[in-house]
C-alpha cells in the first residue's frame, strides 16, 4: 500500500507524526503533492474526501505540527479519515520491531498491518473502547470539568472499559468511581472514532439511580447537577460528548412542557 509519492499524486494530505497532524495555515493540505514538497516522500492511501484520495504521510514537518483536534469543527468524515491517518501513523511508529522476536517489520501491501517476516507474526492497529454517558436527574444533567481539560468546559462522564467488563458495566463504573452516583436504565446512542490517542467512544444515556454527588479529585476537579437551561461552558459541536448532552436537554425541555 505504501509508495513514493510522485509529481502527479494529489488530495488531502495527513502527514503525521508522534500524534501530531500537519495542518499549515490551520487547515488539511489539499492539491499536488508538488505544492506541499511532498514529492519523493513515502505515503499510502487511506480514504477519499470529495472526490479526492486522503493520503497518509508519516514524517513531521518543522512547524505547523499540532493536534487533530483542531479539525474538531470540520466535516465529520474529514475529521475522522484525518484521526485514521494519526492512528495509523502512530502505529507504523510504535510497531517497527516484533514484540515476540525483536526482527524488523514491514507494511502489509493488501492492508492496515506490519508483518514479520521472521516469526510470521502480523499485528493490526488497536483501539481502545471507551465509554461516555449523560446522566440525567428529572430535569438536570450531570455535568462535571475534568482534571485534563485546559479551559473551563463541562462535558459528561467517559473513561475506559477495562478487561472483561461489558460497555454496561463499564459505564456503572466510571461514574461511581468518579462521582459516587449510581445509574439505571443504561441506553446505547452512538459511537464516534476518536484519535486521542486511539480511541472508539462509545454514547449512552442513563438516569440518576441513587448516589450523593462526590467527585474522586483525580479524574474530576469539579462536578455538578445543573438545569437543562442553566448549563456552563459545554464541548464545541461535532463531539459525541455535545450530542449527549443536547439529546438529553430535548427529553429534559419536551418533559417539561
């Protein structure tokens, strides 16, 4: 699948490296390979956008480097072929050697995978399953700012499914040990790719069960209940965490009514 780029290749360009996306001018680079000095570089399609072949690049660039986050905004299928380049770049990255026997892979040439021509042993890219939930009380959502989070955003509660724990459980989990609630009638909405770094959230609505509100002070640096039209600083739009809450702010307005 991987070549050498030549003068006539174009589209969108993902060039990425150690989870970072080349994005000059704040954008996805669209066109000749020529315009981008990309010509001679190793790269491999990974998609089409618009008519047009979404191309993967795995090198850095010495600026304009930053997160695939700032796509965030865009199109959601731009977003998500940009995180598939991110993710696969990082694999390639971090699976040049075999775990099992130490030889030095290569690309697979029909799909995503590296292979050892020593063991024979093949590794595909792997994603971590994680869960986010909008829990709601009567007519409030429970909204909480976590610890990673650098400006002043409310989002709803996520973590990651551990080793034999169902998307059900999980869920249970990450909330009471976050906020000591409890939850009932746990409901499946959506999934949403997500790079950061290799993640597949995973969308449930639930309702308050039991549980005084306690944030655990390591995931959490604040949490609250807040009425569906009294609400902070929410996630911008095109992440699952906003559609969450803005399903849940439905039901709470159509109750209402």
């Amino acid at each position: 699948m991987q070549r050498e780029i030549s003068s006539v290749d174009a589209g969108w360009w993902v060039v990425s490296q150690e989870n970072k996306l080349w994005l000059p001018h704040g954008e996805l680079p669209q066109g000749p390979a020529s315009a981008f000095n990309l010509v001679g570089s190793l790269g491999m399609p990974i998609g089409e956008w618009q008519g047009e072949t979404v191309w993967l690049v795995c090198e850095s660039r010495p600026d304009n480097m930053a997160s695939a986050r700032q796509l965030i905004n865009e199109d959601v299928k731009l977003f998500q072929l940009a995180g598939r380049g991110v993710q696969l770049a990082e694999f390639y990255r971090s699976h040049r050697w075999c775990g099992y026997c130490g030889h030095e892979m290569h690309h697979s040439k029909r799909e995503f995978a590296c292979l050892c021509s020593h063991c024979r042993e093949r590794y595909y890219p792997q994603i971590a399953p994680c869960v986010i939930v909008a829990i709601r009380r009567g007519d409030e959502i429970l909204l909480a700012n976590h610890t990673n989070h650098r400006n002043n955003v409310y989002t709803v509660l996520a973590g990651f499914v551990e080793v034999g724990e169902t998307l059900e459980q999980a869920v249970a989990r990450e909330v009471m040990e976050e906020s000591n609630v409890q939850v009932k009638n746990v409901r499946y909405v959506t999934s949403q790719p997500w790079p950061f770094p290799q993640s597949l959230m995973t969308a449930f609505m639930a309702e308050y069960a039991g549980g005084d509100l306690k944030i655990d002070g390591k995931e959490l640096q604040d949490a609250g209940w807040y009425r569906f039209d009294q609400l902070p600083q929410l996630p911008p739009p095109g992440t699952v965490a906003r559609r969450l809450i803005e399903d849940t702010v439905a039901i709470c307005r159509a109750e209402s009514s």
